[in-house]
C-alpha cells in the first residue's frame, strides 16, 4: 500500500467519522462551536451554546432520518 493510499484511506475514514451520513447535523456541530469560541473570546460565558445546539440538532437529525424511511 502506498503513502498515497494511506493518506487517502486516513482521511476517508475520518470524513466518515466526523460528517457520517448526515453533512448538515456535521455542519451544525461545527457553526456551534465556531459560534462558542467566538463568544469565548469576547468573554462572554459561552457553556449553554453546544448543549443547546445538541437539543436542537439530535432531535432534528432523528427527525430527518426517520422520515426517510
């Protein structure tokens, strides 16, 4: 196998990982912590933004897998 192969397996695995089938609740993730670390720097207490966006994005990924089938 070569390094390229690697590589490529490396970061296949770790885009389906991370972003798995759903690119929109992976999305969600990452605005939420972008969002955190912004208001993190501005020093604003900042510990409500990912659970909330966890209550708000489960539900709706669920939701969204759920009605597909």
């Amino acid at each position: 196998m070569t390094i390229r192969a690697r590589l490529r397996a490396f970061a296949a695995f770790w885009y389906d990982f991370v972003v798995g089938d759903d690119w929109r609740a992976a999305f969600a993730v990452v605005l939420a912590l972008g969002v955190t670390f912004v208001l993190g720097r501005l020093s604003v207490n900042a510990w409500f933004v990912l659970p909330a966006a966890v209550a708000v994005v489960l539900p709706w990924s669920l939701w969204r897998a759920v009605r597909r089938r």
